[in-house]
C-alpha cells in the first residue's frame, strides 16, 4: 500500500521528514 502524505513538502520540518522515511514506520503500514 502506499503511505500517502497530506503536507505541504516545503514546510515539512526534519522530524516529520525522518518520521516517513523511517523504514520501521513504513513496514508498519505495509
């Protein structure tokens, strides 16, 4: 499935970027 993102990319701040790049996160949602 894919882990869609609802944020505007521009104003993403680090932790939010690290959190969805987190491959433990995505594993999750797969």
């Amino acid at each position: 499935a894919p882990l869609l993102i609802g944020c505007d990319l521009r104003s993403m701040n680090n932790e939010t970027l690290e959190l969805l790049s987190n491959k433990e996160v995505i594993a999750i949602n797969q």
